[in-house]
DNA sequence: CCATGTCATGTAACCGATTACAGGAAGCCG
DNA sequence: CGGCTTCCTGTAATCGGTTACATGACATGG
C-alpha cells in the first residue's frame, strides 16, 4: 500500500487538491465544514504530507543544520538538547553532522548539507573556519559558534573567554593569592588562546609575573601539566586551568603530590561541567548557560533564514558578534570558602 | 542570484540534463568528455541537487531520524557519535529529536519524523512505547533500542542488562563478599527493571539475602540509598549500583560515613561512563561499546531500509533482537586488585 | 433587476530532480 | 554499401505538494 498523497484526501473529503493544502498549510481561509471534512480524511488515510514536494514548491526545508567538531561529551549533549528544544518549538528539525575535528572535514559536511537545510549553526575551534565557511555558504545563512569570525561579517556567537579568564584570575588575586600558574589549552585552539590572554591580562594588571604550562584540554594533560608546575622552585599557590577536564587533573596531581587544596594551592577551571561540582573539594569555575546558547543560536539563525527569505537589507543588522558573559561559580577549590558542605549534587 | 538548477549545469555544459543527473547520481554510463564538461559546469556553478526534489522523484529522504529520552550527557553524545560515523559512511543524515521523557511526547516526534525520514531508530525506556511505536510507524521502518519490544516483531537492539548484573554480582561473590545490596534505578524504567532482576538471580544462586534499596539513577539518589544503607543493622560489605552515576554517588556516602572502599565495602556500577576510571577508587563496573551500539543500530535500520524498499519477504530475518553483552571492567572499587595505579586517564 | 463586490473553492502551472523510452551516431560484418 | 548492434544522449512524463488566478454562488445597493 502506498502512502497517501493529497489528491487521495482530496479526493476521500470530496474537495479539491487546493481546500486540502490549506487547511493544512493554515494558509488562506476554508469554511468549516470544509475544514472538517479535510481533517477527518486526513486522519482516515492517517495522511502525512511528502516533505520533498513540500520543500520543492516553498523552496523551505524547514530543516537546520549543526556542524560540530568532536566536543566533550556533557557539551555536546547539552547543546544539542538546547537547539533541540527551540527547534520543536518554532516547528524545525535538526540535523546534525558531528566529530569535526580538521577544517576539511567540516568543509566536506557543509557541502553535503547544502540543498538539504534552511540555516547551518557552525561550531568552529579553527582559526581558519571563518573564511572556509564564508566561501562555502554561497547564499546559505550561517550561524558561527566561538569561531574566529575573522571578517566581522557573519552574525556568530561566542563566550568571552578573555574576560571570563580575567575574572577567574581576578578572584585568585583578590583571596590573597599570588603566584598563580595558567595550565592553558592546545595552541590551535582559539579559545584556549583567550582564555590564556584573559589570564595574561589580569597577572599583567596585578604586576605578577605569568607563570605558564602547556595542556591539551584533557584531564591526563592538565595532570602532567600540574606536576611539572609543583616541581619548579617556584612553587604556585593557586592554578588556573583552561578548563574543567585539565583543572580535575590538576586537583589529582595536588593530591599525589601530598599537598592540599585549597590550603596549599587553590584551583579555578573554566566550563563548570557537571563534574565540577561533584569532585573534592567542589571546583571553582566559570558557569555556560550551554543548553541556553543552543537555544539562543537557533532563534538567531531563524531570524536570519526570514531575512534573507525577505530579501530585506536590514540582515546587517542582524551580523552582530554575541557574547555569552560566563559567571563565576565558587565552591571550596579556591579557597574563598573554607565551610566544608555537604553532598548536595543534585542533577536532574 | 537564485541557486543552480539542473537545467542551469546542463545548459552551461551544453549538454541535457539526464545526461548531467547521470553524473550526479551515478546510474547509467556517460562517455568521457560528458562527464568532465558536466562536472566542470557543477564546479562553477556551485550547483548542489534539491534534496526536495531528488527525494520527490526517488521517493528517498536518506535521512534516519533518532528519537532519544532525556539521556545522560555522555550516553548521549557516544550514541550520536557513533551513529553519526556510520551515517556519514553510508551518506545519509542524521536528523535527531531529544528530551522525549514520556510516550505522548515521544509519539508527537515521531509523527513529525514521517514522511521526512526513510526510517527512525526508537530508544525508550518505557514499557509501552514497543505499541506505540508499531501503532504509529505504519510501514516506517523503526528500530528500536533499549525498549521493551512487547510483541519480539520489531526489529530491536538492547543490552543484557539482566546478565549484566548477574556478572556484576557473581563478581563481587567471588571475592569473598557475602552481604550484596543493590541501589536500584526508578521503577518506571525498563533497564532499571533488568539490572535488579540480574542482581536478585546472582543473590538467589548463592543463597543470600537480597538487600534492596531505591534511587532514581542520579547521583544524589546513590549518595541517599547508601546512607539507608549503611545506617542499617546489618550493614552490607558490596554494594551494587545501577548505575555510575549512583554508584559514585554510593562512593562519596561511604567516604562520609568515614569508611574506606574496597576495603569496607565493595562497589560496582553499571555503564562505564568516562568518569568512572577518573574517580578515586577507580570505578568497577560493566562497560558498553555506546558509539559501537549506535554505528550497529544505524547499519541495521539500513539493512531493514533496503528490505522495505526491495519489498523482500525475509524481511522476517531481521526483525530479531540484537543484544549487546556489556563486559565487566575491574577497577579498584571492587577490591579485586589492591595496587594503587599511578592516574593515566588520558580521554581523547 | 442588474451591476458589483465578497468569499469559498477549484483548475492548472510550477518547483527541480529522476528515468523510461526514443532516437541517432558509430562500429562491425558480410 | 546495407543492415544490425552497441552505446550514448535527449525528450518528456512523473513524483506530490503550493498557489496565482479563474470561477461561481450569493449578498448588497442603486
């Protein structure tokens, strides 16, 4: 049994092709009885419109793409569950192109979604991802994610990883901390590269001198990268990491080497994933509303799919950079409160 | 400027425009100097097929969808990873729906998949979806993973949770472990179900008392029941968990109530989340291939995709249930090994 | 009573691909 | 050179929707 098409509704209601779309489309008007009796046929032949033919004559695929590059598992998922939620809610679907992790392979994923999706929402840690998705986007709008928007032309999003290292570092100054080392991310990662600026920056403004380890975002390198750190003679009594991951490993190699935190050295991460809080002590890092940027991205790209739809000139507009400002969340690794707390973690 | 069309590449390559989708999609032969001129024309128009229209005309979306619960953060991620690779591999997409917590939610996805995808992988914890989905799918080919799979027609993948768990007990027996608790997940849940089985079977074989207490496969539940737990008169020496989550959360309770794991009290978890191999005792617990379980539910909707469209009667043989044996992974939790491992936990 | 406007509905063109079938060029053989 | 393959290419029908425009019914006002 082939699936039904309109003209058999129409034909089961005894209306036309015409009556048929729209009442289903919510477009023009249709007398009730007409209305019912499209309805009831529908649901008889248990009716669902061919999205091809549809996208065909609108020339919309209702349809939006993500293109990731291999992420950390909690990130992932909550983003993900994020632009899902605002998808469902404006009527969309999401398709998603995952793992990555080199320009050409992103650039391959983006050619193949071409022709099959309204809008692209692009996750980009290269440097060289602006240019590549600009030259590939044709006529397509496109949502950049902590990319490096090089030319400022295309609407993206990103956090501010500057000013949210700057305030981590900040905090270490303000509790009396004064030797403070950056276990800092891949160099070609571009926000390994502010968050280590924003670090950078605030050790400037303090007079202090940079103490500097070099990580790969992941717990083993933060681990490695905190050992070497406890070995100089010139022993740091606070450690500011790139992230989560490293700073969890940066809380191991503390414990190993028989010092305490935060008593001996204070830690801050970056991300505040959900193991954050449920390692000892707690760790003190910058909290990313994750799941509301995924929401945040989508409604920005619908915007801009009806602008270009409306052919209308005020998209400038609408090509701003927006910043995620990441909030200070202290728990006990920074020292800044000494009352031990009990287990409360409490994830939904 | 308006995109290409076919007719645009063929008029360009002066050539017509079966000859141009020939190239494109690979049927039929070509003469050499044809191709070239066509897949020069492609390159500088930019031309990318309507997927809307190829999908009219072929009646293909080569497009899977997944409908997903509110899934934990790494579960997730794995699972779409590995489908994801194995979509790319066969050039199809991935188009997701998530956070589907309950059947009228899930059952509103799925209506809203059809007639957009060539078929839907199902998870769902829930007892009834196995109808539902049956009820709903009408001749949409459906895979469904992790579910009850009520009348064994659907074709369906899931994991041994119930001899899982019998390992998992039968493990801690052989250590010498006599009082075995068990902190089981929410009621409601399918797997949750499957675990306790397993661990009341492990218990029943060895002629012990079950020790039974709730959680809700969080880990403040697991952190709660072990408190219970570990208040009573008879006071267990293992403890199996769930799951990871509420086995770390049994982890923490048993540090607060200042006794030492594995030496007091024994825990084992369920799912190998990374976390596991990063908490201090390393986690023991059962390990599933998640993004290998994904690649395998992509491959065989595939396999179940080409059956409908061939219209071959065998399709019967797919329609069996593929179930993934977790393997026991020994860490120190559980006691087995009392040598403290050095921290490796590189994490790609 | 006729001209005119309003409103619901129907007819048919169109979106952009695929592909069955027809047709023409070239090669081969007797 | 005629007839027969063989091989490639082009024409046009088709998929299933949407929607501009035509049509017809009915009400209203002069």
């Amino acid at each position: 049994m082939k699936a039904a098409t309109i003209r058999d509704v129409a034909e089961r209601a005894g209306v036309s092709v015409a009556s048929v779309s729209r009442v289903l489309t919510g477009a023009g008007v249709v007398a009730e009885p007409t209305r019912s009796k499209v309805l009831e046929a529908v649901e008889a032949l248990s009716y669902v419109p061919h999205s091809g033919a549809r996208s065909l004559s609108t020339s919309r695929t209702d349809v939006i793409g993500v293109i990731l590059p291999d992420l950390f598992g909690e990130f992932f998922s909550e983003l993900i569950r994020g632009m899902d939620v605002a998808c469902r809610a404006q009527g969309r679907h999401l398709i998603v192109s995952s793992s990555h992790d080199d320009a050409a392979n992103a650039a391959a994923a983006i050619r193949s979604m071409r022709g099959r999706v309204d809008g692209l929402i692009v996750l980009s840690p290269h440097l060289d991802s602006g240019e590549l998705t600009s030259s590939l986007s044709g006529r397509l709008p496109v949502l950049l994610m902590n990319g490096g928007d090089l030319d400022g032309q295309q609407p993206s999003m990103a956090v501010d990883n500057t000013g949210g290292a700057r305030v981590a570092v900040e905090h270490l100054f303000s509790l009396g901390r004064r030797r403070i080392a950056h276990v800092g991310g891949p160099t070609g990662n571009l926000e390994a590269r502010q968050r280590k600026q924003g670090y950078l920056d605030a050790v400037a403004s303090a007079g202090a001198q940079p103490m500097l380890a070099q990580g790969e975002f992941t717990q083993a390198s933060g681990f490695a990268a905190a050992a070497r750190l406890l070995a100089s003679d010139q022993r740091p009594d606070a450690i500011f990491a790139g992230n989560d991951a490293m700073a969890v490993g940066v809380l191991l190699a503390i414990q190993e080497a028989g010092l305490r935190c935060p008593e001996d050295i204070a830690v801050v991460g970056f991300d505040d994933v959900p193991i954050a809080e449920l390692v000892r002590p707690g760790l003190t890092t910058l909290h990313i509303d994750i799941a509301g940027m995924g929401r945040r991205a989508v409604e920005r790209l619908l915007t801009e799919i009806d602008d270009a739809a409306a052919n209308s000139p005020q998209a400038a507009n609408d090509a701003a950079r927006e910043i995620i400002v990441p909030r200070l969340v202290v728990r006990q690794s920074c020292g800044a409160s000494t009352s031990t707390q009990g287990f409360s973690g409490e994830r939904p």
